[in-house]
C-alpha cells in the first residue's frame, strides 16, 4: 500500500501551528505571532527569505553537553539566543529536553516542564517543532537501562511513554523521529545497544510507529540518522526496511538525514539522490540535524578558505534538499558556535554553525539565506513577497 504523504504544505500553514485566533490572513510559516519585518530586513532572515512552504529550523540548545559546560541553560538564560531563534527560524527541534532521559527521568515521573517550554515559544513565535525521539539507544535513563523489566513490562513502558509523550503534543509537533539511529554504518540492526530491539526484537519498531500515529495521528513520522547523507550500506538498510513496513501499511512517513558533516569529507555529492530515492516512495524527506566542522588551526581561528568551503556544504546540502518536492523541512543543530556539541565531542575540531559564539553572520549563514531567496524567487517569481 503506497503511504499516504501527509503534505507539509498543509502542516506547515499558520492555521495549524497557531490558535485560530493569532493566525493572520496570509498562512504559511511566515506567518506567526512574530510580526514580519518590513521592507528589505525581512529577507535577510532565513525564515522569511524562505519560499512559503519550506521550514528552516534549528536546535533548541539545552541539555546534554550543554550540563557540562559553564554557561547556564542556553534556551532559558540567553535573551540574545532566543531573539535569533525566534528571528530566523521557522522550525524548532529540541537538541535533548524530549529525550527519555529528561522528560521520563523517573519510571513513573514524567518531567515536561523543558518541551513545554520549547512548543510554548515555537507556538508563540509561529514554528513548527521537530519531536526528537522516541526510540533510541542513546540518552535513555538508568532506571530504564539498567532496570530488570520483563518483555511484558518493557513493551508496556514503552507503549505509555510513546502515548504519553506523543499524545501530549498532540496537534503541536509536526514530525516526530520515532525511531533515531537504529542501524550501524554496515546496515546492521542495532541489535546490542539498542535496548527496545535487543529485548523486544526488530517489531518494536513497527509498533513505536502504531503507537505514535495512535496518539497523533496528524503528526509525519520519521526515521532518522546520521551518515545516510548518500547512498550506501546504512541507507540502503533503510530503503528496505522502509519498503517492508509500508507493505505492511505501518504509519511510517518520513526519513531524514541528520546530516553532521566534516570538511575532512568530501560533500556527498549524492545527498540529492538518495533523498529522492526515499521521496518515490512517497515518503516526506528532511535534513535534520546540519552542521559542518572542520580542523581548527593552532590560533582556534577559522581561516577564509574553510569558512568559504564551510558554507559551500551548507549550500549544497540546503540545494540538495530543495530540489526533491517533498523535502521541505531543513535544520540546523545548533546556529551559533558558542553552544555547539562539536567541540565537546571531536578534539581540535569546531566552527561548525552558521554564526560565531558572538554571533557574527559567517559566510555560511549568507550561504542558507541567499539559496533560500533564490529558491523563494524560483517557487513564485510573482509573489507579493519576492525578494527580488
Ligand atoms: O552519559 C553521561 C552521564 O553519564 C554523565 O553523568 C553526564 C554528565 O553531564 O554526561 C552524560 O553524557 C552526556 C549526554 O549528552 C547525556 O546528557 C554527554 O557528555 C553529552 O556530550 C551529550 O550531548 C548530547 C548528545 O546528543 C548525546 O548523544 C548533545 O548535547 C546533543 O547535541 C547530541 O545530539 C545528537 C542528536 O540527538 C542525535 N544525532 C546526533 C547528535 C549529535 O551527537
């Protein structure tokens, strides 16, 4: 059975992202609360430079990394951070405050109080929000990790998280990763680390996304991961396992590409493709999670020609995913370097955002804007909001 595709021109109009009440004649994500600026500054933020049914998001910065370091909650603390999240940004995705280990902390304590927070604002600032996720290895808490739960019971936990979690939300988050990171770079099931698999076997999976379509069913429901920018073992994985469950009529809608790249790596010149691959199967597409690091020299200074070769990535990623019809929903992890996990992970590496820790525009950010008008331009030459 060919999935239905649930088209995001429709989940991203205002009228579905605001009350009734704040959403404003002309609808698109354009539209918010946020009034719109006027004359030429309007194009120059990234979701008013947009064509109208195109997301352009970012990472909400707070949690994980972020704990260790000596700087309070970004989301929370930094009025200039939220300013431009709320200025640039059509599409919001939380970096770690709806994972399990921060909003299901305790076995029967849930703690919303972070992704309350975050669809609060994006609502307030007509966004939409990228749910982040439901079924992974990684940043599950001990109590569950390490807890002794039957099948029965562990099934039953993640039943009423994926209920609980996704039905919370429900009418408010546009995409959900259902499923994060369930295969290696071979293609291989993460059948160790992956506790629900290892446990509960591959089906899960299948029910992870009954589950969440039970609980919203507006909601486009996404596998996603890193390192399926192109075609190859793990992204072929996908493309049968995605295949098989549509036979079966699984609620599966979406794949994504995380997209955490590194100037020591060529461009995956065949990002396009294999976005397209996924989109003749009638599923939506996104580039979820963009960032681009590269080397630092001894200063800790980029030089010129890798903040140039930086931004012709972002450029080329953002065109790939222009150029396939249903990929209309694009995010950056992170947009200033200062709250980047890049660091904190990959010694002697970083730049790997659109702006300085001062957040100073860097050639990348020009990169995005200036493709994000030409596509605009492109879609509607004859708009009343043509850039050009
Ligand atoms: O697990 C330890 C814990 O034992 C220790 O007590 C605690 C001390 O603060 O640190 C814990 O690990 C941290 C982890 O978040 C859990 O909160 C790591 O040090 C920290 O670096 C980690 O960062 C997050 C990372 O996901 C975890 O995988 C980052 O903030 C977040 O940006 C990053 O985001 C992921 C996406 O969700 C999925 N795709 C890849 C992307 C980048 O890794």
């Amino acid at each position: 059975m060919k999935p239905v595709r649930l088209a995001a021109v429709a989940l991203t109009t205002a009228a579905l992202l605001l009350p009734l009440s704040a959403a404003p004649a002309a609808a698109g994500p354009h539209s918010g609360h946020q009034a719109a600026p006027h004359s030429n500054a309007r194009f120059d933020r990234l979701r008013w430079a947009a064509p109208d049914d195109f997301l352009i998001g970012t990472a909400v910065a707070g949690g994980g990394h972020h704990l260790e370091q000596d700087y309070p909650d970004p989301f929370t603390s930094d009025r200039k951070y939220r300013r431009i999240l709320a200025q640039q940004f059509s599409s919001v995705s939380p970096e770690n405050q709806m994972k399990w280990e921060y909003i299901h902390p305790e076995q029967d304590r849930y703690d919303f109080g972070m992704a309350d927070a975050i669809v609060d604002f994006a609502e307030r600032n007509g966004q939409a929000v990228r749910g982040h996720t439901l079924l992974w290895h990684s940043q599950n808490p001990a109590w569950l990790e390490e807890g002794d739960f039957s099948e029965e019971e562990l099934r039953a936990i993640l039943h009423d998280h994926i209920t609980t979690v996704v039905g919370r939300y429900a009418g408010r988050i546009q995409q959900w990763d259902v499923a994060n990171e369930i295969f290696d770079d071979q293609g291989n099931l993460r059948t160790e680390d992956n506790i629900w698999i290892r446990e509960l076997g591959p089906d899960v999976i299948a029910d992870a996304f009954r589950w969440a379509h039970e609980a919203d069913p507006e909601a486009e429901l996404f596998f996603n991961d890193y390192n399926v920018e192109g075609i190859n073992a793990k992204s072929d994985a996908y493309y049968d396992l995605i295949q098989d469950l549509l036979a079966q009529g699984v609620p599966v809608h979406g794949f994504s590409t995380q997209g955490h790249l590194s100037t020591r790596y060529g461009f995956p010149g065949d990002l396009e493709d294999n976005l397209r691959r996924f989109d003749e199967l009638g599923l939506a597409t996104a580039v979820t999670e963009l960032d681009v690091r590269m080397d630092l020299p001894e200063s800790g200074e980029p030089t010129e020609a890798q903040l140039e070769q930086q931004a012709d990535y972002y450029q080329q990623a953002l065109e790939a995913c222009l150029a396939v019809e249903g990929c209309d929903s694009f995010t950056i992890w992170g947009f200033t370097d200062k709250y980047s996990w890049v660091p904190v992970f990959f010694e002697g590496e970083g730049s790997a955002t659109v702006m300085t820790e001062d957040f100073v525009r860097k050639p990348a950010f020009h990169a995005l804007r200036d493709t994000l008008k030409d596509a605009r331009h492109e879609r509607n030459p004859w708009g009343p909001w043509s850039p050009w």
